[in-house]
C-alpha cells in the first residue's frame, strides 16, 4: 500500500469531463496541490447520495486553500462520464476512471468485490499529494464512511 513521503505511481489514466481524454498521472497530479478521493463506484449509494455530493459542496473550501479535487473510480470513462453528468458535477472535481484497476492496484487500495458482482474495485479513501507525494491518507474501514469524507478531509489539511 501506497505510504507516506512516496510518489504517486505513473500510470495512464482516463480523464472523464465532457471529453473523455487520457492522461498519465504524473501529470495530472504534477505542480498542484490534490485531494483525491476514491469511491467503490459510480452510481452506487453511498457514493452517489454522501461521499460526491460532500466534495461538491465542499470545493469553494478546498479552493480556498488552493486545493483540486479529484474524484478516482475504478470504472471505465464513459460510466465516470455519464455519473458525472447525472450527479450535476462541475468540471472543476476532475473524474478519474481507472477502468481497468491499474492505478488503484499500483497504489495498493483495491478491493475485491467479487463476491458482490463487482470485480475489482478501489477502496473508499481519500488522499492528500503535493506535486505527485502523499502527505495524508485516510482509508476507510470496510463498511464505513467517516474518514475519507470531504469535512473529515477539511478538518486534516493545513490552512494555508
């Protein structure tokens, strides 16, 4: 699992606005200051009716602290395009689709939903990176929704 002081790792990635494009991620996280927070996936209930919907209403706050949110799931870019679409997200919470697991599985936060009929997916967690390097992470415990949430995140971030 992906530990404190590493670097995020390089993979090619989907980028799920109103255009699907790809991107690696050594680049997307590069020179910026990120919140990413991962769900199971897109148009599930949690996901959909608490944790988007908090980063969301949060994102003036995180913008204030000149913060971007990303929001990783490991879906492919249509379904991340389409959630995106019907959840009324702004462009500004960039949608990262993971189709095929391998960002989640590089960071180490998969999660095996096989017996659920969902396949590999990413666990619930959020993260904090300057410039690519992991400086917070909370993971959730399974079943639960209380650390990787937007306000938890707020209330862990420096101030400035």
């Amino acid at each position: 699992m992906i530990q404190l002081g590493e670097s995020l790792p390089d993979v090619e990635i989907r980028l799920a606005g109103d255009e699907i494009t790809t991107a690696q991620t050594r680049d997307v996280f590069a020179d910026r200051r990120v919140v990413l927070f991962a769900v199971p996936g897109a148009f599930t209930p949690t996901c959909s009716n608490k944790h988007v919907p908090g980063y969301v209403s949060h994102l003036d706050d995180f913008a204030a602290r000149g913060i971007d949110v990303m929001c990783l799931s490991v879906n492919d870019a249509y379904v991340m395009q389409a959630w995106a679409k019907s959840q009324k997200i702004p462009a500004r919470l960039l949608m990262l689709a993971d189709g095929n697991g391998l960002f989640t599985r590089s960071l180490g936060l998969e999660l095996d939903g096989t017996a659920y009929g969902m396949g590999l997916r990413a666990r619930r967690f959020a993260l904090y990176a300057e410039n690519g390097v992991v400086k917070d992470l909370h993971l959730e415990a399974p079943g639960e929704f209380r650390v990787s949430t937007a306000e938890a995140m707020l209330a862990a971030l420096p101030q400035t």
